[in-house]
C-alpha cells in the first residue's frame, strides 16, 4: 500500500516542498523577530551615547524606557524554538 499511495501522490510533491520552504521561512523570520539582541545592543549603544555626551540623561531615560519595554515585551511572547 505505501508503493500505491507514493504513486497516487506524487504529483503532490511541489506542494509539499512549497510548503515546507514557506514554513522555514516564517520560522527564520519569528526567530529573527523574537530574538532580543538587537534591543541588548541598541541599549549598549545608548549608554556609550549617554557616556560620550552625545545625549543627555532625560533622552537616555525616555529611550532607555522604550527599550526595556520592548524588550520586556519579546521576553513575554517569545516562543519556545520549535522544529529541527
């Protein structure tokens, strides 16, 4: 029966593949969204800012603020990885 059933379905096959690249990408791209680097960098960035003068404490407590809520965010909805 699995022969028989290959057979029947094989003309399913582009569609299955297509499916299966459609789902790694979305995987990559809810890695990629979720993924809370990019906020640890950008606080990085904001303290050398603050350090070097180039912006003054209220402007690095406002944009701090809105980082660690981001970030607070991504750390509540990130999802546990799944598949291989």
């Amino acid at each position: 029966m699995g022969l028989l059933t290959q057979l029947l379905t094989l003309p399913l096959a582009p569609v299955r593949g297509t499916v299966w690249v459609l789902d790694q990408v979305l995987l990559t791209a809810e890695n990629e969204f979720y993924d809370p680097e990019p906020v640890h960098e950008e606080l990085a960035a904001l303290e050398r800012q603050l350090l070097d003068g180039r912006i003054g404490p209220e402007e690095f407590d406002a944009r701090e603020d809105e980082l660690l809520d981001r970030l607070e965010w991504l750390q509540a909805r990130r999802r546990p990885p799944r598949g291989g």
